[in-house]
C-alpha cells in the first residue's frame, strides 16, 4: 500500500486535531506532508515533533519566526514557510495527495480552489469556500479531476446516505433523490423566548450544547446562520435546488442527516458527534477505516426529537436561503457580513440580535449575480466587510 501524503490546511484548529487523531491510527496507511496554522505556535510546534511533515506553514510571519526557531532547537528538520501563498503552495504541490481543508472563514478559499485546480482529493471541511465561489468551485473539481469529499458531518452523512455511484462534482446518479434533510441541533437558545436573545453574551453562544467546536462556528450554530451556510453548500455539493434541501431541528445530534427517495424511504446516518467518523470516512472513502469513535448506543440515546427550525426568532436561516436565490455576490455579501457580525459580538461591540440585522443590511448593497472569477469574488467580499464594518461603527456611536 502507497501512503498518502496528506497536507492540513488548519491543524491547530479542532478539525485539524481531529484529523491528525485518526492518522495517527493509521501510520501504514498516511504521512503528514504539511501542516498550518494561522498564530498558534506551540500547537503546531508540538503537531511537527510529533508527526515530522516536510513543510509547517504559518500565515502570521512572527510566529513563522518564532516556529522555525524552536523547531531548529528540537532537532527538526521541518521546513517553516510565511503566509497566504504558503497555503497555497503546500495544498497543490505534488507530493500532496489529501487536502483536510479546515481553515475557518474567508481564508480557506484560495488554498482549497488551489487544491482543487491541483487535481488533489478535497476534503471540504471550509463550507465558506462553497458559500463564496460556488460555481467556480465546483467547475475547478470537474474541470482538473479533483475529488471533493464533504467533512461537516451534515454533508458527509448525506454523501454516506446517497447512491454508491453518486459523484459530487457531476451530480450524476441524481435521480430519484427527493430532497436531503438537513439535521439542526437548534443551538443553545432553542427554548428561549424571543425576548430574552437581545441579551445572549458571547460565553453563553460558544456553549454548544452537543458539539465541540471553535468560538466562530459556535456562534454561527447559535444564530442558525452555520445551517444557512450549509442549505448553501449542499446546494452546490449535491446539485440540487434550495427547494429540495430541508433544515430539520433534531436537539440529540444523532441523525446528522437524511436523504429522502422519491419510493417513500429515509436514508438516514446516525452516530455520536465526534468529528473523526466524517474525517475517517473522507481518508478511506470508499473503504471505512478504525475512527476511535466509540459505537452509538441506541438504548442510551433512547429518543429522537424532531421540530421546524424557527425562522422568527432565527432570521439567520431565511437570510441565507434568501442569498442563494438572489446569486453569488449575495452569498458572498452573506458570509463576509456574517464573519464581521461574529467578530463584533464576540468583543461585545454589537448584540446577538444585531447579527441578522447587519446581514440583512449588507446583503441589500450586494451586486446581482454570480461572480465567474476569482477577482470579482474577492472584491465583493471586501467590499461587504467594509459596509459590515461602517454599520457596526455607526451601532457603537449611538
């Protein structure tokens, strides 16, 4: 068996953790060609000592500085390399087999089009890169041969549940597929009244009630916007119509998703919510490989709960469905305000309630239709995060 080299676009974050979890179980099998991180040295310092890659990147050039030094002191022979295009390089480069593409937001889109135009197999774990570049995307990954396998557990339980010969970037074996049902946990405020979200703070919104993720997404799952983003990418992943992708709140995380077949059956993908059983999936795919997931307990799990997702008090949802009918610049104008909106609430400079409120406000100056090149796209998301910026300054004024 040829080892894979495998490079991992954000291994300090929880994904990136997660990822190098399930490799390190499979030695034989794969070897760590990069690793990168935005500013976390000493999470990256120890991930090199530990799984010895070709290449480190670090997108902050102090803290590629400091790296190299500490690595030059332990012996390593790691290479430590600065900055965006660093990203890049490392996700196309030939030694490169799999691409774990886990950098959060805005940022994880030129290294996974990157990839992708390298012809590499892309494991999405960034749905901003769908969300942003849908079409552009996706015509990379058929137009170079790229494999694109989903890692948010939603998109990769839909992509367990579909036919075997159902492939992303042709949507073929599409037929007979009538709608996916996407599973929401409903976030920490599920229950809470309308009138009691205004004063949500930051700790409260990162307390996931199910999973263990970053501050951002966190926040996102609150709001519901991170379900919005996801109605969007799988939209694009499984070439079907918003109309035909359906949020379901399930409060137990076990269903991570369904298919629904035009015969009358469910297809459904259960499991406890640890993220290496998607990560694992995506690695072997078609084969399955040893996760360290533990079995679910279907006698301990007892109940499964299903409701609407309130769109009144979550106004995050109907925003983003609203976007990708009105085109790419406005799923841009989405994300790019959405991201700003998180920021500001996590420093308390704007409320919980104030997220929808600037989506919507900036999602009304973006231009119609769907950008076509890379450039178009980076100016629209800039362009949005300055209207972003001037409202939440405007807010703070008053």
């Amino acid at each position: 068996m040829v080892s894979k080299g495998i490079t991992v676009l954000g291994s300090s974050g929880s994904i990136g953790v997660s990822t190098l979890d399930v490799l390190a179980r499979h030695p034989e099998r794969f070897h760590v060609f990069a690793l990168t991180a935005n500013h976390n040295v000493e999470r990256l310092l120890g991930q090199c000592l530990q799984f010895h890659p070709r290449y480190a990147v670090m997108v902050e050039p102090v803290a590629a500085e400091s790296l190299a030094k500490r690595l030059r002191e332990a012996g390593s022979e790691t290479e430590v390399l600065a900055g965006a295009q660093a990203l890049e390089m490392v996700a196309s480069h030939p030694q490169t087999d799999y691409v774990m593409a886990a950098i959060v937001g805005a940022a994880g889109l030129l290294p996974s089009l990157a990839a992708a135009r390298a012809g590499k197999r892309v494991m999405l774990a960034n749905k901003e890169a769908l969300v942003m570049s849908g079409q552009l995307f996706m015509d990379a990954v058929r137009e170079h041969g790229a494999e694109l396998l989903p890692i948010d557990s939603e998109h990769n339980a839909i992509f367990q549940c579909l036919p075997a010969s159902f492939a992303a970037a042709t949507h073929s074996a599409r037929d007979g597929i009538e709608k996916i049902l996407l599973t929401a946990s409903g976030g920490p405020f599920r229950l809470w009244p309308a009138s009691d979200l205004q004063a949500v703070t930051p700790e409260q919104a990162v307390a996931h009630p199910n999973w263990s993720m970053g501050q951002k997404i966190s926040v996102d799952s609150a709001t519901l916007m991170n379900k919005g983003l996801e109605v969007i990418e799988a939209c694009w992943l499984f070439g079907l119509p918003a109309e035909r992708v359906e949020v379901v709140v399930h409060p137990q995380s076990t269903i991570h998703s369904m298919v629904s077949y035009n015969d009358g059956s469910v297809l459904a993908q259960l499991g406890n919510p640890d993220m290496r059983t998607p990560i694992a999936y995506a690695l072997g795919w078609p084969e399955r490989l040893v996760s360290g997931v533990a079995p679910l307990d279907l006698f301990a799990t007892a109940r499964l709960d299903f409701e609407r997702p309130d769109v009144e008090r979550f106004p995050c949802l109907q925003l983003a469905y609203a976007a990708h009918a009105q085109g790419g610049y406005a799923t841009i104008a989405l994300n790019a305000a959405n991201e700003e909106a998180v920021k500001a609430f996590l420093k308390r400079e704007i409320g919980f309630t104030d997220i929808p409120v600037l989506v919507g406000h900036v999602m009304q100056q973006a231009s119609a239709g769907t950008p076509m090149n890379l450039e178009d796209i980076i100016v629209q998301d800039g362009e949005s995060r300055s209207h972003s910026l001037s409202w939440i300054k405007n807010k703070k004024m008053h």
